[in-house]
C-alpha cells in the first residue's frame, strides 16, 4: 500500500546575523545551512496495518507524513501510495488518503460542523447514500450529535479532535495518516478515537500510520512499530518484537511482612547491571534482567528468604523501551 524509497528531504536555512547592520548582511546574503529531516528511509506498509511512526522532537515523522502525502517534495528518492508515486499524482492520492494534523484543522472555522461536512462531501464527490451511512457511523462512535450542529470555533479541543477525525474519514480513504491526533485531549477522547481508529481498521481494512507521542496510542493501536532518530530508521518491526529485543527488564513487587536487608545480588549471583533491588519495611521491589533469571526462579529464591502477603509483577513499560532503543542508537553513533 505505501513504498518509500530512499526517501530524503533536506532544508536549507539562510544564516542570520546579529544586529541592524547583521540584518542587511542577512538580507543580501546566500549563505546557508542544510539540515537532512529525513535521511535515506526505505520501508514498505501493507494494506490494512497498523503502524506507530515514532521519534522524538525533530527526528522527522511529520517530515516523513507530509511526503507520503505529497504535501513535501522529497529532495531524493520518492514514495509510492496504492501504486501512485506522491509528487506525479498528488490530486489522486488525495482522494485515497485521510489526514488528521493534531490542531491544525480542516473544518472551517466559523462553520458548524454538520456544513464543513457537506462541504467536504462535495470536494470528494461521495455518493449521497455512502455519505449519510458513514456520518450516521461516526456520529454514532465519536458522539459527534451534540455538537454537531455548533460552529468549529466553538468546540472544544476534543470535540474539534473527533469532528477532525470523522471529517477524514468520510469518503472511505484507503490510507489513514494520523499525526498527534490525541494531542492535548482528555483521556475519555483519547479512548473514544482509539476506539474509531481500531474498528475503521478492522471493518475497511483501512491502513493507518499514527504518530505520536503518546505511547499508550501506540501500545493500544498498532501491531507494527517504525522508529527513526535524526532522519534515520533504527527499528522497524511488531510490537512483540521491540519488546522482546529492548524490554529486557521486568519487575517484580513484593508485600512483605518484615524488612530483612539480604543482600540479593550476593545470594544469587548477579551484578547490580542484572538486578535491582529497593527494600523499605513493607515491600521489596526487584528489577531484573529477563534473560539473565527467570521470574520463577527469582520468586522461588524470595519465598524462601521472606514472608510474602502478594506480589505483582510488571512488564517493561512502552516509554522505557523506547528510551533505551534511543540510548542504544545514541551509543552507537558515537
């Protein structure tokens, strides 16, 4: 469904200088810097992922959705959306995409929403019936009726959110690009467009590509994750995968009766690189190394050492697995 190639855009950013006589320097000067926001990508996405583009501040995700969606010109190479190359056909491509740009949005402003979404039925010539099937969807999913009929500025950001999210969906677009789309909203919003995105996928078979800086939306959302750092891919792969690969740590939580000071690390032979331990006088919290201990043979070691009320043991969480991808990557450029 979406091919990039090589894909790379570079910006050129005309230097400056200090002070009136430094403006009329800047002012006749050609002198620049360029900046590579996407740096040689490759990547192919099938019909009907779910896929998590994800990056820190400037590492070039919407950089890389604004040219899958032919809104940027790449510098080199090119990317391809159900076969189209996005700079030749970018008017065809825009009938087979939806696109949600976190705040920015593309209801009109002094306009209630049921009139940005008839004028948007006409801009993508959807048929009557299949117009009216699929408001009467969203409506229903996202709780569009109560504000349907107030004008956008008017809404609130999350009320704007969905309105923008039903707005892209309304001529049944093959590919949904979603950039922050639950940016700044509450929780209740954010489950109510997580919801919508996951039964849009699975009763179109739409393809979604969702960046965002809300791990939780990747966690619950996508089956595959795509990470880039400064314009590069360092991983590409599920969402089993990463965990699996970089969420080397579990944790386990004991409910103990009595603070016993045992030097753990001593007992079973493993560095403070491998196991963790913070004690107080009613729990005992363990961090170790999945690959270097089970959590069976770890539990049956502290049964024997401690009287144990409960225990609860925790999966690596989605944001320190990203941190330590993007630890590792930093290790290894330098």
């Amino acid at each position: 469904m979406i091919k990039a190639y090589n894909l790379t855009k570079e910006f050129k950013t005309y230097k400056k200088y200090e002070g009136f006589s430094g403006a009329v320097k800047s002012f006749f000067s050609h002198e620049y810097t360029t900046n590579r926001a996407v740096d040689s990508i490759n990547f192919e996405i099938g019909k009907g992922e779910l896929v998590g583009y994800i990056g820190v501040n400037g590492a070039g995700k919407s950089t890389t959705i604004k040219m899958m969606t032919g809104i940027l010109v790449p510098t080199e190479g090119k990317c391809e959306v159900n076969g189209l190359e996005t700079v030749k056909h970018r008017k065809e491509i825009a009938k087979q995409i939806g696109v949600v740009f976190g705040q920015r949005t593309q209801l009109w402003w002094d306009l209630p929403v049921s009139e940005s979404f008839s004028i948007l039925q006409k801009i993508y010539d959807i048929p009557l019936k299949q117009y009216n099937e699929n408001l009467d969807y969203f409506k229903d999913i996202l709780d569009l009726t109560e504000f349907y009929l107030t004008p956008v500025r008017n809404l609130s950001l999350g009320q704007k959110m969905r309105a923008d999210f039903a707005a892209s969906m309304l001529h049944d677009p093959k590919v949904l690009f979603l950039d922050e789309p639950t940016i700044g909203v509450d929780i209740v919003v954010k489950e109510k467009i997580r919801k919508a995105i996951k039964d849009i996928n699975s009763k179109n078979n739409t393809t979604v590509i969702l960046t965002t800086h809300d791990l939780d939306d990747i966690e619950e959302v996508c089956n595959r994750i795509i990470a880039i750092d400064c314009g590069r891919k360092i991983f590409d792969g599920s969402l089993t995968e990463l965990k699996n690969n970089y969420g080397k740590f579990r944790s386990v939580k004991f409910e103990i009766t009595a603070k016993k000071n045992h030097n753990l690390n001593e007992i079973l032979n493993l560095s403070e690189d491998d196991l963790i331990c913070i004690e107080n006088e009613t729990e005992l919290e363990i961090k170790f190394r999945r690959d270097v201990i089970k959590a069976s043979d770890l539990i049956n070691k502290i049964v024997t050492l401690y009287d144990i009320k409960d225990l609860t043991i925790m999966e690596p969480q989605m944001e320190d697995i990203v941190k330590e991808i993007y630890a590792i990557n930093k290790n290894y450029k330098t």
